[in-house]
C-alpha cells in the first residue's frame, strides 16, 4: 500500500514539474514577445560636469541607473556613450566638457541621429536633458549655442537647474531664480519655454527634501513619441499611478481578447487561445514594474496554479458569480467567464506586482515567500470574480 502512495505521488509530482516546466517556457517565450514590444526610451542627457546628471537620473529611474557603466560609444571612436538599463536608454559624454568639446559631441549626435533614422524607433533618441547646477550664477553663451544645435538637430531639449535649494514654504534660491531668469531670457528653443527647478536627493542635515521631479518627468512625457511611452513608464520609479494606470489598461485589453476568444472558462487547462492573452498581459504588467524573468516566472507559476485549481474546484459556483452568466446560453457563457476570469487575472497578478516592487512578500534573504504570493493572490482573484471588468477603478 505505501509503495503504491509512494508511485502515485511520485507521478503527480512528475506532472507538476512537467506543467511548471511548460508554463515557465511559455511566459518565457511571452516576456521575451512583450519586452520587444515595449522597446527601449532613450534619453541624451547633457551638462557640465558636477552638475548632478547622475544623481537627477537616479532620483527618477532607480537608485544606482546611472553607475552600471558608462556604456559603449554609439559609433566608433564616439564622445557619446550609451547605458541599456532594461527599458532605458542613456546617452552620456565621457571625457569631454560642454564649451571645450561641444562641437565634437554635436558632430557625433549630428551622425547618430541622422543614422538611427532608419532604425525603429526603440534605437533612436527621444529627448534630451540640458543640466545646469541652479547655484552657479553663470549660463554661458556656449551652452546656449549647445542647446540650440540640440534643438537643430530635432531634439526637444528640457532645461534642468539642479541642486536648487528651496525655503520651507516653497521659495526657490534667489540665485538660482536670477540664473533661470536669465535663461528664459534668451528665449531658446527649450521645451515650455521654462527652467524646471530640481533638488534630486533629500538631503536630511539641511533638511532639504527632493522636489521637482515629476515635472521634469511630465515634461519628458509630453514631448517623447508616443510609441516609447510605455517604455518610459517601466523605466521612471517616481509615478506609480502612472504605472497602474498602464496596466489597468493592459488589463482591459487582455480582458477584450479573451472574450472575443470566447476560451474556456478554466484558464490555463485547455485554453489554448486565452494562455497566451493572459500571459501576455502578466509578463508586459511585470515588466511595468521591472520584475526579472526569473522571479517573474516564479510568481507566474504559483499565481495561475492557485487560479486554476480554484476554477476547477469551484466551477459552478463560479458561473454563477459572473454576472449574467445564467441567462446566456452556449457560446456567450464562455466568452462571459473568460472574461471575468481574465479580469480577476489582471487585477490579482497587478496586485502582487505593486507589492514585490515595494519590497514585500519576501523572506529575510529577500527572497519570494510563496505562501505570502499565493496568499495575496486569492485574496485579490477571489475579489474580483464577482465584478464586471468595467468595475475596476482602484489605481493602487
């Protein structure tokens, strides 16, 4: 008797890793698809040095962006360098300085740019950031020539004071409104005809907190194209509403695909038109919130397996939750279920998404919890059976 326990654990044991195995390869083969598919914003970012560049791109892209290297030139022997960073992009100079150097930086963004013309868009330069430290006093006439020749060359160009103190009830340095004053003065070419005021990083000891970020960052919307939006939106960290907003959206067109698929209603038994719909979604939803493969594919597995053996087991009850279910016949059942499925799908994996991000559902070492992810996971999944997509408004 015990060894035969023993052989038919040992075959559902086999099935298991079998099924995982399978499910793994299959988002890897959709994170791959969607990671392409959102492509890459890049941004040329330019200033004297010791502005704070790297600290002005940390503070809105993630600790430690701008220090995973300088890069490969763009071409050979370039003064231009650029940094992939996931869906990121940073063109940077290396050894030279704006005014001394300026026209051989141009001479090389003049070549890069009229090369990546012919290229997707994911390899072209969307934006550029021209730095200028708010407390230096002094804008040079060379770096206003610098920031038209940006502009010449099809840039939009977003002019950043940097290290700007400000007073208690909002009131910026008065050297720093002096340089920025005398900037808008020479009416360039710059992107709302403005200088944003930053401070990047909280500085305790002066009690100096980070301000002005999320204008740069709304400015640097408005202006790139809007096929690398969603790129830009993975790559910030500073507007996770911005975040959820894209992903609800994505969740309403997975939701759309699934029902014009009209798949069965269990997901990920025998749908093989709702897989890769729901995940598609999952993958492109992990990618908003930089989630590696490897972990991505670990919340991927426990997440649907907890799903699925709720569908099986809870069938009926299930059908009767979707609202409307019971009063369509044949087709429309399924198409109705995949939906509300596929829904509660989105919201649920959206939902342990935002909470690994944040540091949660780990162990001590880091590492995910599984318990705590499938726990979350029900929790939301079972919210939202009973709720037509179109309920969804949270943008936690």
């Amino acid at each position: 008797m015990l060894r035969t326990l023993e052989r038919i654990t040992d075959r559902q044991e086999t099935r298991v890793a079998g099924a995982n195995d399978w499910l793994k390869d299959s988002f890897r083969t959709e994170f791959d698809k969607q990671a392409s598919a959102l492509g890459r914003f890049n941004l040329a970012i330019f200033g004297k040095t010791g502005v704070g560049k790297s600290t002005l791109i940390n503070a809105i892209f993630g600790e430690e962006v701008a220090r995973t290297g300088i890069g490969e030139p763009v071409t050979r022997g370039s003064h231009l360098y650029l940094d992939r960073i996931g869906h990121l992009g940073i063109v940077d100079t290396q050894g030279v300085e704006i005014g001394k150097n300026s026209k051989e930086i141009l001479t090389d963004l003049n070549e890069v740019i009229k090369n990546s013309r012919k290229l997707p868009q994911s390899e072209q330069i969307h934006v550029a950031w021209y730095c200028v430290r708010g407390m230096d006093r002094r804008f040079e006439d060379t770096e206003a020539d610098f920031v038209r020749r940006l502009s010449e060359l099809g840039l939009p160009v977003i002019l950043v004071l940097t290290q700007v103190p400000r007073s208690p009830d909002g009131r910026f340095h008065p050297d720093a409104v002096m340089l920025a004053e005398q900037i808008t003065a020479r009416r360039l070419p710059i992107v709302g005809d403005r200088v944003f005021m930053t401070y990047a990083k909280p500085d305790e000891f002066h009690g100096q907190s980070a301000y002005g970020l999320s204008e740069v960052l709304d400015a640097t919307f408005r202006v790139a194209p809007e096929g690398v939006h969603g790129a830009l939106i993975a790559a910030q960290e500073i507007d996770l509403e911005r975040k959820a907003k894209e992903a609800h959206r994505l969740i309403g067109i997975a939701v759309t695909s699934a029902g014009a698929a009209a798949a069965t209603p269990i997901p990920f038994s025998d749908a093989t038109l709702l897989v890769p719909i729901q995940l598609g979604m999952m993958a492109r939803i992990a990618q908003l919130y930089k989630i590696k493969f490897d972990k991505a594919a670990l919340m991927a597995i426990v997440s649907t397996t907890a799903a699925t053996q709720i569908g099986r087991a809870t069938f009926t009850g299930l059908l009767k939750m979707v609202p409307g279910a019971g009063t369509i016949v044949g087709g429309a059942i399924g198409a109705g279920v995949a939906t509300t499925f596929t829904f509660a799908m989105g919201e649920a994996w959206l939902k342990v998404c935002q909470q690994v991000h944040a540091g949660k559902l780990g162990g001590i070492d880091g590492a995910l919890d599984n318990d705590q992810l499938r726990d979350a996971f029900l929790d939301e999944f079972k919210k939202r059976l009973g709720r037509k997509p179109k309920d969804s408004v949270s943008t936690r």
